[in-house]
C-alpha cells in the first residue's frame, strides 16, 4: 500500500510539474505583453501618420522583410506557396475593411507580424513570424505606418483552402509554436561589432534567411543545429550559406556577396527561382552598407560539416555525347566553354554553386525553365527555356552529368530517376515523341 501511495505521489507530483512546465512554455510563447507599447484605439484604415521620415523608414522595412514578393506589389495577395501539409494562399494586407487588414489596430498588427497571431486565428509559419518576432518596436511601428498609406484592395482570400486535415484547422498551429516558436526580441552581442550585429540583425530577423536555408524537420521546424546550412524548398533547394569552402559562401568575398544581393548576379551565378524573387522584390532595395553588414555576418559564422559527394568519371561516349547535347541545346547562352554572359547568364565554369549534392536547382531550371531577377542595376533578365518537351530523364541526367564535371568541375551523377521524380512533381511535360 505504501509503495502504490508513494507512486500515486510521485505520479501526480510530476503530472505538476508537467502543467508547470507547460503553462510556462505556454505563457512564454503566446505572452503578448512586447505589443503593448503599439496603440490599441485606431484602426490602420482610420490612421494617418504625421511623420512623414517614419513612412518612409516603413517602406524600407517592407523592402527589408520582403513582403511584396508574397503579398504582391498591390498587397493584396493571392500567391500560392506550397509546403509539404498543402497548398497556403497570401492574405490580402491593405488598408481594406472587408477583405484586408483595415480593422486591425497597431497591437494587433505587432501580434501578427511578431507572434503569428492573427485577427482570423493563429497564422502559419509560411509567414514568418518566427523570424519577424526580433524585429525591433520601431522597425514595426514604422511598417504600420506605411502599411496605412497603401490603396484598400477588396479581396476575398481563403489562405488556408489549400491545406491538408488536420493542417486546414489553424488550432493546431498552438502545439507548433509551443514546439517551434521562440518568441524573443533580437539581443545584441555587446562583444561584436555595430556591423556585424546589423547584419545578424538582418539575417535572422527581416531578411527571414533561415526561413530558406536552413532544413526543417519532419514537422516543418527549423533544425536549430544546422542554422543556414542549405536544405529543400519546396521543388528548389535553398543553398548552404555558410563560410564552407565547398558547399556554402567560403569562395565568395563579402564584396562579390554584396554585389550577388543587389543586382542578382556575382558574374558568375544568377539568381533563380525564389532567390530571384528575394532579390527583385527585396534585396536591391537595401542600402550597401546593409547589405556589406550581412556579407560580414554571413562570412564570421562557423562553416557547415558538409563534404563535396564523390565525384563522377566521365567516360569517353558519355563525354563525346555530353558535349554534343550541351553544344546544341545549351553553348548559345551559356558559352562553349561554360563562360556564360556576365552578369545575365549563369556561367558554369568555376561555379560552386552548380556542383551541389543535390541538383534540384539545375533540373527544376532545365524541366520548367526559370529567369534571372530584373534589377535596378542589371536592366534585362535573362530568361531560361524549359527543356522538358525536348529531353527524356536519361538525356537530361547525361547533360547535366557533363555540366557538372567539364571544364575542372567535379560532381557526383544525376540519376534518371532523380529527374522523373522532379519532373513528376512540377507537372512537367514529357518528351515529345512521335508514334
């Protein structure tokens, strides 16, 4: 009897312990008391700044956060980002009663931008809030500002229409935060310099950086241990961006990293698919010395684990055959000795970036096609036709197999199975054949 007392004990002593521990986890994660410094009285359809320099500074933070690339250049939404629980829809964040934002007051926009809780439930992390959270009160405050002097949108949009049971209930993105969600302002490192808290500043909060590059595990939660160590983006793959000599930045010098942010290019890789939207929509809009305070972060962090894969030995068939299809199908953009055109055309000679373990990026390029990003500084982006009507999975494993190891690269081989499971995948067409 008294071991079965002293178990009953134990048992609801940890079963206390436990409620303690979850309602702290709890209050840790949904405490909203960072909002209140916002107005809670005025509604962004009824608010008009008198400061003009915080308007303009908002504008800033909006091209800093990258919010046009998702909400569109009219704010009003309806891009569809896919993620492995369904499809989500962008909100509409315009100034519009019905259909926007235009009731939400400055605390309950804080909440939504910095802790995912939105004025229709908790947002999903698609908007990412987890990143946003270490946005200063200022930089906020001033993005409101902004946000009131954009044009009401009507449009209706069901964001979440798209997901699959039980992702499509909103309730459930709770035990995501309480797992996932570390609601915490941005602290400076005191022992690091201005521009390297900047850039820090920048990459984890505004920028989202990690959003991309750093891989997420099975329930979509960022692996902390592998921080922007490269993983899958839906059908791209979001580079290593750290100092890794082999598979990250380490080659790059900050000023070829500030130039590649700003105009989309370093003269030799070109910026596609989602990076490129980052950089049309976001990143040519940041000041150099923001985009150099980055370069410094990125260039000072630890570099990644990873090793080059075991490259692959051409043999002289599969040489004389690469050559020929690269020569007709790819040689009049991209150079007969893989030059490219600097600045508008991806050259592959010398290029880290091509020589990845995974190719998701060279082939979801060669099955859908893709454009470089139109940029202030680089007026014509140069645009990439799909090859898939053109090319059976073998033919497209072989080219990009010869790409991968001429002129000095060393890479491991694309399979023709790695090629119809993207191309599966995107939708894309098969090769035209004739009976």
């Amino acid at each position: 009897m008294k071991n079965w007392k002293a178990i009953a004990t134990g048992t609801a002593l940890l079963a206390g312990m436990a409620a303690v521990g979850t309602g702290w986890v709890a209050w840790r994660t949904f405490d909203t008391s960072r909002s209140h410094v916002a107005d809670d009285t005025v509604a962004l359809a009824d608010y008009k700044s008198t400061d003009l320099q915080a308007v303009r500074r908002g504008e800033y933070v909006m091209r800093l956060a990258d919010c046009a690339a998702c909400h569109k250049a009219n704010f009003a939404g309806g891009y569809t980002i896919d993620t492995p629980f369904g499809s989500l829809t962008t909100s509409n964040i315009t100034p519009d009663r019905q259909t926007g934002i235009g009731t939400m007051t400055e605390r309950g926009f804080f909440n939504a931008v910095r802790q995912g809780i939105g004025s229709h439930g908790l947002l999903y992390p698609a908007m990412p809030y987890t990143a946003y959270t270490r946005l200063s009160d200022k930089d906020v405050h001033d993005l409101w500002s902004y946000m009131a002097t954009l044009a009401p949108v009507s449009k209706p949009i069901d964001e979440n229409a798209g997901m699959k049971f039980p992702y499509n209930i909103r309730l459930a993105m709770a035990g995501w935060d309480l797992l996932f969600f570390d609601n915490k302002h941005f602290q400076a490192d005191r022992a690091q310099s201005a521009e390297w808290n900047r850039g820090k500043y920048l990459t984890d909060g505004p920028a989202h950086c990690g959003t991309c590059h750093t891989p997420r595990n099975k329930l979509g939660g960022e692996r902390s241990n592998a921080y922007l160590q490269g993983g899958l983006l839906g059908t791209w793959y979001a580079p290593d961006i750290t100092p890794n000599p082999h598979t990250g930045i380490g080659a790059w010098s900050s000023d070829a990293l500030t130039t590649y942010l700003k105009t989309g290019s370093d003269d030799v890789a070109v910026a596609a698919g989602p990076m490129a939207e980052a950089v049309e929509h976001s990143f040519q809009y940041y000041t150099t010395n923001d985009l150099q305070a980055i370069a410094s972060y990125l260039k000072s962090l630890k570099p990644s684990p990873a090793v080059p894969g075991t490259p692959m030995k051409l043999d002289s068939h599969a040489q004389a055959a690469g050559a020929l299809a690269y020569e007709v199908n790819c040689s009049a953009c991209h150079g007969l000795q893989g030059e490219g055109i600097k600045g508008m055309v991806t050259a592959f000679a010398g290029n880290q970036r091509i020589l990845a373990d995974d190719p998701t990026n060279l082939l979801h390029a060669l099955l859908m096609g893709t454009r470089a990003p139109h940029t202030e500084q680089r007026q014509t982006a140069a645009g990439m036709p799909s090859f898939a009507w053109k090319m059976n999975d073998r033919e497209v494993a072989d080219l990009l197999d010869y790409i991968r190891n001429s002129w000095g690269n060393a890479a491991p081989a694309v399979s023709p199975a790695q090629v119809a499971s993207l191309r599966a995948t995107l939708g894309a067409r098969n090769k035209l054949s004739t009976p």
